[in-house]
C-alpha cells in the first residue's frame, strides 16, 4: 500500500475557471433564452379542421355523437378494439365513449385556407367576423374546446393581404363580443400559419402579432402561432440550411407549434397522390428534421392527417379504422403526440389507439418514476431526463382520459411530484 504524503498540485486555477466562463456566456445565454425546454402544459392529441363557415358551438359535440353512431353501427367499441388487435378492449371502450360524449374535440380550427377554399371579399369578410362571434359565444356557453383557433390563407404573394384581413377581422369580432361578456381572450386560442417558406414568414407574422396586441390592448407575447410545414423549402432552405430550425429561433418565442402538412408537402415532392402518405420515407424524413430542431425549444410537434375515411360498407369502414389506429400509433411512438383528423368516424380510432399506446406504458412509467423519486433500486437505472420523460408521458396520459384519477393516485407520485419531476431546467437569468 502506497502513502500519498502530499495532496495533488492543480492545474487550473481562479482565472482559468473565470476564462472559460466568459468564453462561454454567449452559449450560456442561448441555451437559456433559445431552449427552455417544455412547460409542461396540456397538449391537445388532436387537431380537427372545418371549414370555417360550417361551425357552431355545438359542433364538437356533434362530431362526437356522429362518432359514436359510426362506431356502434360496426358492433361498437370494444369490438373494434379487439378487432384493431388493441389490449383491455373492455376497458379502453368505456374510456373512449366516455370521451367521445365530453370532449370528442380537444383543439379545434376554423379553416379560411384549403377547406374553405377562395371565394369573393365580401363573403369571407363576413364568414371571418361571424367565426368570431362564434366562437367568443362557444367560450361564454362553456362548449368551447380547450384548444380552437383559425387557420387564415398564407403569406405568399397571392394571399397574404386576404389572410391577414381575414385574422385582423376574426380576432377584432372575437375581443368585441368577448367583452361583452366579459371574458378575456381564451389561453387555448391558435393561430395556424400555413404553407411557411421561409423565416422571413414568420418575422413577419411575428411583426403582425405585435401590432394586434398594441392596436387592441393584449399583453406582449399574448399572441403565437403555429407554423405547418408543407415545403420542402421550409426543410432545406436556399442557402442548405434548415430553415425550420432558424425561423423558430426568429419569432420571439411566439412559435407554439410545428405541424406537418402531408399532402401539401408530399405532392410538392412530386411523389404520386396513390403514394402520399405519413409514413412516406419522405415524410420521415421532414418530421425528424422537425423533431430535431424543436428539440428542447418548448415547441409543440403535431403529425398530419390521413384522407382514407371510414365511410361506406363495412369493409372500408374497418379498412379505414385500422390505417388510421396504426397510422396514430406509429406517430405516437415517434414523439409525435398530436395529429390531424378530418372526419368524426376518424374520433374512435383517434382514441382507441391513443388511450392503449398510454396504458400499455402507464404501469411500468409509474413503477420506475416511483422508484427513482423515492431513490430506490430498481430494474432499471434511470437518470433525470429520463425521469423527465417518464412524468410527462403521465402528464400526458392524465390529461388526454387514457388513465383514471383512481389509477393516477394509485401510481404512487404525487401530483406536487410529478409536476417537479417533469419540469424541465428553470431558464437562467443573465
């Protein structure tokens, strides 16, 4: 055994540590302002598009009795479940008719774009004005979904006066009526940007954000977007870079989400409509270039939608029905949580495959986040991010109906504990 007689002479000393600390405060402060990581806020599993001039406050739950009658028509939930190959088809059936009867729409988006198509100023002037009282008189009544908002015509050359007249028109009748009743502007309310080219697009729909908030009274930063990414050249800009990735860090963080775009984005490919789909290697590859630059921004990832409806015999009901459960568990298992749905026969499978892709994880996320909150062995070491995960995968599981408040307590975190756990870093102050 060796005696050490003298301790270790270091190498580095004060102004060595002070060097590299000014060397990286510019990184420091980017990491801090640029990532912030999640919020941990409700995200909705679904977006559903109509055109604008169809709603009505009763919409929702409309599309959820639609739903429901679609599916009962096939011998019901369960056995659509069992048939989709899904676990506890008893248990997932009562889960979603409950949902389909509550909330069978968590966000929901009037559409000025593609589903509303072009149509004379006057007519969408006062299609856009009456969208608004709309939907302030959705949120007075209550049946609001948590999540609604517009989605106007784009800011390419063609479009771009009609869009912007159509969201100064919608949002000054939605203040006016709100008021009325007097309610504040709802914190789920989303604005959709289509068809987004370049980050100069979203600079200036940053600049449009701020001139609504001023000329009506709205707290800076009140109003964000969502961008959809329907061109290439939003993937692989110009200059070879990935334009997704800087027009983010471009916006002033009123960027809440990135959506793709898949028939838009695919026949801007070229590739066949018999072809276009999300699961296109195509498709793939524009959605991990998504993931990657939203990355612990905070920005919300949602998938696109598929147009195989189950309507018609049986056979294409069922056809229909299982594309769209392995097209929703697919994207699931990719990180993608949120995707488009544009029919209500498409609400059972929406949930069906969203509520077994959160309980077949459940019980074992719960285990190992029970373990490592409590510090004990288990049979898998996890660290802190992965601890991260495995609360908000439960957040999130929670939030959507896929697990019961009995099964939530039964977990063995807390909620005070689950929310610290699935915190992200605090954003540093410099």
């Amino acid at each position: 055994m060796t005696s050490r007689a003298h301790a270790p002479r270091l190498g580095l000393g004060s102004s060595d540590y002070e060097h590299v600390a000014q060397s990286l405060r510019p990184t420091d402060k980017l990491l801090a302002r640029a990532y912030p990581g999640d919020d941990g806020s409700r995200q909705p599993v679904q977006t559903v598009y109509v055109p604008a001039n169809t709603f009505t406050p009763s919409l929702p739950l409309e599309w959820g009795r639609r739903a429901l009658a679609a599916v009962q028509g096939q011998e019901g939930l369960e056995r659509l479940a069992s048939r989709l190959g899904l676990g506890e088809p008893d248990v997932l059936a009562g889960l979603v008719a409950r949902k389909l009867s509550t909330e069978p729409v968590e966000d929901l988006r009037l559409d000025f774009e593609d589903g509303y198509g072009t149509r004379p100023d006057d007519e969408e002037d006062a299609d856009a004005a009456a969208a608004g009282f709309a939907v302030a008189a959705a949120a007075s009544a209550g049946s609001a979904p948590a999540f609604m908002g517009i989605r106007f015509k784009s800011l390419e050359a063609g479009t771009r006066e009609r869009g912007l007249r159509t969201l100064d028109l919608f949002l000054s009748a939605l203040l006016a009526e709100l008021k009325v009743h007097g309610l504040e502007l709802p914190e789920g309310l989303t604005l959709t940007l289509p068809k987004v080219s370049t980050a100069a697009q979203v600079e200036a729909m940053t600049y449009v954000c701020g001139r609504l908030e001023e000329v009506h009274g709205l707290p800076a930063g009140q109003l964000r977007f969502e961008v959809q990414v329907e061109t290439p050249q939003v993937i692989l800009g110009a200059d070879g870079t990935a334009a997704v990735a800087r027009l983010l860090h471009a916006a002033s963080g009123r960027v809440s989400g990135l959506h793709y775009g898949t028939y838009d984005y695919s026949a801007a490919l070229g590739i066949a409509p018999e072809h276009q789909s999300l699961e296109h290697p195509a498709a793939d590859y524009a959605k991990t270039v998504m993931q990657a630059a939203a990355a612990g921004t905070g920005v919300r990832l949602s998938d696109g939608s598929t147009n195989i409806l189950p309507l018609g015999d049986a056979e294409n009901m069922h056809h229909a029905w299982a594309l769209h459960a392995r097209l929703v568990a697919r994207s699931l298992a990719a990180g993608f949580y949120q995707g488009w749905d544009l029919h209500p026969h498409q609400l059972p499978t929406r949930f069906l495959a969203t509520y077994a892709f959160y309980r077949s994880g459940f019980s074992a996320a719960a285990s190992r986040l029970a373990n490592y909150a409590a510090g004990r062995e288990g049979t898998v070491l996890d660290e802190p991010a992965t601890a991260r995960a495995l609360a908000r995968f439960i957040q999130r599981a929670a939030a959507c109906g896929a697990v019961t408040e009995a099964e939530l307590s039964a977990a063995g975190v807390p909620p005070e504990e689950l929310n610290r756990l699935a915190r992200t870093r605090e954003p540093e102050h410099m």
